[in-house]
C-alpha cells in the first residue's frame, strides 16, 4: 500500500505507538468528561470515535491519515472505553473482585488471538481498506453492547466541578501507590519488546513468516488465560502478592528461556510463558489502585497510573536503539533489556509489599 516510500515500515510503526499514547494520555480527559457528562455518554462517543476512526483508515492513502485516525482517533476513543470499563467495575464486587478485573482484562487476550484469523484473509481477499471497514463494523456492533449493559453501581449526577475536584492529584502524595506507579512503569518497559520482536527472532533464526505469527497469536492465548488466572490467585493470596509473582515469572522468562531460545520449539515455549505472567498488571491494576487508596480516590490514581503508562510505550524504541548500538549476539539486548526490566520491576513491588506488611508470607 506505501511500496513507494522506502521509511514505510519505521513510520508506520508510529502508528501503533500513537494509539497507546492517546489511550493512556487521555485517561484523565476522560475521568473529567465521566464527572461532568456521565458514563454512559463518555461510553458512546468512545464507541463513534473507534467506528469512525477504522472507517477513516480504510480511506487513507498517506501514512499521516493513519496517525490522524487509528493512531489520534481510535486511541482517544478506545481510551473513553477501557478507563471507564476499568474504573466502573470495581464497584459492582467486594468479594472476587479479582477475578472480575481479570476477566475484563483477559478480553484483550482473546482479541489478540482472534483477530488474525479474521484480518488475515479479509486483508488477502479484499486488501486494507476494506478491512478497516469490516473491522470498524466489528468493533460497532461490540461496543454498543458495552453502551447498553455498562453502567455505575451508584448514579452519580453529571455535574460542572472544577479539574481539582474531578482529578485529586493529592493521590501522588500517598508514597505507596508512587511505588506501585514506578514499579508497574519500570516492569511494563519491557512488556512489549517480545510481541514486536519474537516474529523477527523467529525469521532470524530461519523460521517461517506463519510459525513466528503463530508464536504472537500463542502468547495472546496464554495472556488471556494468565490474566484470569492472575485475578483468581489474588483473591486467594493478595493481589500484590500475585501481581509480584507473575511479573517475576515474565522476568524469568525473558532471561533464562528467551535468551536461550534458539529452534521453533524453544521460542514457543517461551511464547507460552511469557504471555502467561506478562499481563497481570492489566488485570490488578485497578484493585491493586482501590485497595491501596480507597474507592474515593480511586478514579483519580487509576486515571494518573494510566497517564504514567505512556512512558513504557516507547520502551521498544529504546531497546532498538541500544540494539543498534550493541556490539552482540543478534536479539540479545531485547531479550535482555525486557527480562531486567520485569525483574528491577518486581523488586520495586516487593518493596511495596513490605512497606504495607513486613511479613512476607501476608496476604497483600
């Protein structure tokens, strides 16, 4: 679709980084709009944004039309859908309320496997654009399900507050929730690195293009999978207890199986850890937030945690850069850099946990 530009592919791997930026630099946007407008509307604009967005970029034919749609447009809108989604849940549950998040969680994880399948030989017989449209329909017809069946627990009246009021950043001041910002950023630096580099890995090493796809779409079955398990364990032994478990687990992972992964049979096997401990965050992140500030303050510091989300995002081009820069074994610095990052990650955890109990076996 771009043959013509010979800086296709780097600029069109902006696009993927723009839509993580809007979704997680919009979050306190959308915190605000929930306060003033309510959540069923912030919900609906969400779900015309992501329709028009997929619409638009099956019309574009520059890559800065797909900056403007999928990567600004779908970001903003899918922001709209997941914070409110993230935030509402919580409230419906006291007990199980892990299981519940990881379930909502766990959704991604099968979208994730899914959809290949779907764009794959949509994208083969009708090309991109047509397959922008098709999934902009998909996505309309999931969402209005949302629209219709999400809403809060306790209506809350729209109301005109001001900023402060809506966004408490006095949640900043609340040391132990600053330790779990850090330590989940720090962890989630390397949390993308083997979903943009394992395929490469795998055709480096003279696999085929569809084993190191295969290996993508095994890694989001096993998040889907990891991430109920992770909610369902940390109503079990603690939610920080099992959130530090998994990310030590990816960490392993990183370092003592991807870095020796050198036949199909052994990528796989990492594919099928890795995607098992990577998304715990994404599954406790939201009850790990409540219970360390409290359901009043938790909007703002889940609203805050996703805007420092941002900064992993370009976690990936730092690993390229040291990459290019290392004189080493082809792949070694991603291995390497997503595996310490997981680790320095469950260290800064740890610590949290032992600020909030110092018996290290407690349920936290």
């Amino acid at each position: 679709m771009f043959s013509d530009n010979p800086k296709a592919v780097v600029d069109l791997s902006f696009v993927g980084t723009l839509t993580l930026v809007f979704i997680n630099g919009a979050s306190p946007l959308v915190q605000v709009c929930v306060a003033r407008y309510g959540l069923r509307q912030v919900i609906i604009v969400g779900t015309l944004f992501v329709t028009i967005a997929l619409e638009m970029a099956g019309f574009s034919y520059e890559i800065w039309h797909l900056y403007l749609s999928q990567g600004i447009l779908f970001g903003l809108g899918a922001s709209c859908l997941y914070v409110t989604v993230m935030s509402v849940t919580p409230q419906w549950f006291t007990k199980n309320r892990g299981v519940a998040l990881g379930i909502v969680a766990s959704g991604s994880g099968i979208g994730g496997l899914v959809m290949p399948f779907i764009v794959t030989p949509i994208n083969r017989t009708l090309g991109p654009g047509w397959t922008y449209r098709i999934l902009g329909f998909i996505c309309l017809a999931c969402d209005a399900v949302a629209c219709i069946f999400v809403k809060e627990r306790k209506s809350n009246v729209p109301k005109k507050t001001k900023l402060s009021q809506i966004i408490r950043f006095d949640v900043l001041k609340n040391v132990n929730f600053l330790i779990f910002c850090i330590g989940s950023d720090v962890a989630l630096f390397g949390y993308f690195i083997p979903f943009f580099f394992v395929p490469a890995n795998a055709t480096y090493l003279g696999l085929s293009d569809s084993q190191g796809s295969s290996m993508i779409a095994v890694v989001s079955a096993m998040n889907f999978i990891g991430r109920f398990v992770a909610g369902f364990m940390a109503d079990r032994i603690g939610r920080l207890n099992s959130n530090i478990l998994f990310t030590l687990l990816a960490a392993i992972s990183c370092l003592l199986i991807w870095t020796f992964s050198f036949s199909y049979g052994s990528l796989m096997a990492f594919s099928v850890v890795f995607g098992f401990a990577c998304g715990s965050y994404f599954a406790l992140m939201s009850p790990i937030s409540a219970s360390i500030l409290g359901m009043e303050k938790f909007p703002s510091g889940l609203s805050l945690l996703l805007l420092f989300n941002m900064i992993p995002v370009f976690g990936a081009n730092i690993a390229s850069a040291i990459e290019s820069g290392a004189h080493s074994r082809p792949f070694l610095s991603y291995k390497l850099f997503s595996g310490v990052a997981f680790l320095v990650g469950t260290i800064i955890l740890i610590v949290l946990k032992l600020r909030l109990n110092k018996n290290p076996f407690a349920k936290v």
